[in-house]
C-alpha cells in the first residue's frame, strides 16, 4: 500500500515493513543515489537502510553534453 498525499509518494508499506525515500544528505543521499529507511509496522523498530543507485540520474559535463557511460550499453557501430 502507498502512503502519498494527492501530491506525492511518501512511503511504502508492504509486508509489515513501511518504507520511506530520504533525501538527506546526511543519510547518504545524492546525485545517483537513493536511500530507503525501512521499519516494521507492528513493533516500530528501525530496520537496516537500503541504498540503491538511481538509475534515472544522468551525468552532465560543464560542456552539457552527458557522459558516455550513462547511454544504454547496446553500441551502434558502422561496419
């Protein structure tokens, strides 16, 4: 089940466990990282944060081209 305002998302409660997104720095959010702090519903102990890389994020130099890492891994070549 989603927890969410009309506007937005704020967590998640699935399997007893409620799952919010932070975007704190302090917590180890950033460009191209996303941090999950997770609690179990019933008892309200704090769970183990998960960290994931986003892989929504795109890299873009000074230049505004992005970097060449961050297209899909499938090459064009010509022959």
């Amino acid at each position: 089940m989603d927890i969410r305002c009309e506007h937005k998302k704020h967590g998640e409660l699935a399997d007893g466990i409620l799952s919010v997104k932070c975007s704190s720095r302090f917590c180890g959010a950033g460009p191209g990282v996303v941090v999950l702090h997770r609690w179990d519903a019933l008892t309200g102990a704090a769970l183990p944060d998960k960290r994931f890389r986003d892989p929504g994020t795109v890299k873009v130099t000074k230049e505004g081209s992005t970097h060449a890492t961050e297209h899909d891994s499938v090459a064009v070549r010509s022959s």
